[in-house]
C-alpha cells in the first residue's frame, strides 16, 4: 500500500484504479491486440502512435518554381531581431530594412542608443559607429562585404537570406532531387562548386542549404521557427569560421520602405572602409 499511496500523491490516481484486482483478457482479445500491433509494427514501423512520415510527391522543377515565386511575394522588410555572434556569444538587439534588389540597413542597438548602423544603398556599403562621429563607406563589392560580414557574399546574397531564403543561384547544368526519410536534397551544380538545399518533406519548406565552392563547404544557412510562412531563426556560418544567429522578435513583410532609410547618415568624417576597424574575431 506504501507504494500505491506514493503514486497517488504523484500522480493522483484514483484509489480504485491501484486497488483493484487485474481483469483477465479472453485468448480471443489478446489475440486481436497482438494482431493490432503486429499491423502497427509493419505500417508504421513499431505498435505505438508514432505519426507516418510524410513526403509530398514534388519534382525538382517544382521546388526552384517554389522558390521564386517565394523570392517574388516578399520584396521588403521591416524587423526587430535579436543577434548572436562573435567570441562573447552575447545577443545584440538590431532594427533591420530590407529592400530588393539592394538596399539593405541594419541599426545595432544598445540599453544608450544606436552603437552602429550598417547599410548597403545599391552599390555603395557604409558603416558609421556614432561614437567615432565617422562614416566609413566604399563599394558594395564581394570582397568589402567579406571584409565587413566574415562571409563571401554579394548584396543579393544578403537581401535573401534576411528575407528568410537561400541565396540565388543561376545552375551551370541540371539539378538533382533526392527523397532522405522526411525531407528532400536539391542540389544545384554551379561553374565553380555546388549548391543544395534542403526542404521539409510534408510543407516544403526550407530547412537548410550549403554552397561549396571549389570542393569546400563556403557557406551555410540554415531556416527554421516558420510561422505565417517566414522563418523567424536563421543561422549563418561561413568558411572562415564566422557563424551568427538571428532570431526574429518583430516582422513586416513587404513594409513600404522610403529609399532615404538606406542613405548613409551625416557624419563629422568620412573614411574608406580599409580604415574600419576589422570585425570581431570569431
């Protein structure tokens, strides 16, 4: 009884479900519930209630279709996100615009203010920490976005994946689709490398992509925390070892955005980007 009163007070079962005595199964019951599991055993891979797996029947056309369409609906964004990044591992919070085809603002706030605004307006890139009263700026190219992100990317790159999708690519032959347990591999070949993506097998959506280039990994993505149809974490990792977590707290899609919000502000002195300090080592 000791053990039965321990039960009940941990779990508040009533007394006569402990108490009273087992009722024997016919040999016609038992029969019919080994029956019933052994049916469970071979549709769904074991007797309990485990969902099926599911794979929604799609081509690897209809997947790239899906994609610009999704690139085509969201063209702007206005968002609150918190950041996590650098050897401290300490989130930061930031005010995010973005614009296709070019036009990106990130505002890295602190508990006094804005600690420093970073944008891209069509071909130019700025940065201008406020406490220097210094703009630094130079051209929105591959190689200053790798010097100032730690990511070989180009500004599309970066309009894309703040809008919750892997970066664009333009495939050099055809692609390749592949069904693993519950989800799909897309695997793109480009001119010098290749990119796959992965996508959820029952909603379609994407999970993750990896670019290699040259026979190694150059950069991940990865997308998860969906709700309304936009990905609300995102997780970046480059080659050079620069990895970043963005979590969304706030977003509005295809938010009417003035194009002066991506003009890099007044300051006292402007500088090019080689006089930037280099980023945070990771």
């Amino acid at each position: 009884m000791g053990g039965a009163a321990t039960f009940r007070r941990r779990w508040g079962a009533p007394d006569f479900a402990l108490e009273r005595p087992p009722v024997p199964l016919r040999g016609d019951v038992r029969r019919g519930l080994l029956l019933a599991c052994l049916i469970g055993e071979l549709l769904l891979g074991g007797c309990s209630w485990r969902g099926a797996r599911v794979l929604r029947p799609v081509t690897a056309e209809e997947l790239l279709g899906d994609l610009a369409a999704r690139r085509a609906a969201i063209t702007s964004l206005r968002a609150r996100a918190r950041l996590k990044s650098g050897v401290t591992g300490l989130w930061t919070r930031e005010a995010l615009l973005v614009r296709r085809p070019d036009a990106v603002r990130i505002d890295v706030l602190s508990p006094f203010g804005l600690a420093l605004a970073v944008g891209v307006q069509g071909p130019l890139l700025w940065a201008y920490p406020p406490a220097e009263s210094t703009r630094y700026e130079g051209p929105a190219s591959a190689a200053n976005l790798t010097r100032l992100l730690g990511a070989p990317v180009e500004v599309g790159d970066v309009v894309d994946v703040l809008l919750g999708l892997p970066p664009a690519r333009a495939a050099a032959g055809p692609p390749a689709l592949a069904a693993h347990e519950d989800e799909y591999r897309l695997t793109l070949p480009l001119a010098a490398g290749a990119q796959t993506i992965w996508f959820a097998g029952d909603t379609l959506r994407v999970r993750r992509a990896e670019e290699t280039r040259d026979g190694a990994v150059a950069l991940r993505v990865a997308f998860d925390d969906y709700r309304d149809g936009f990905p609300h974490l995102v997780e970046i990792e480059a080659a050079s070892g620069a990895a970043a977590r963005l979590a969304y707290e706030a977003v509005e899609p295809n938010a009417p955005l003035d194009p002066a919000l991506f003009a890099p502000p007044p300051a006292a002195r402007v500088l090019p980007l080689e006089a930037a300090p280099p980023p945070e080592p990771q």
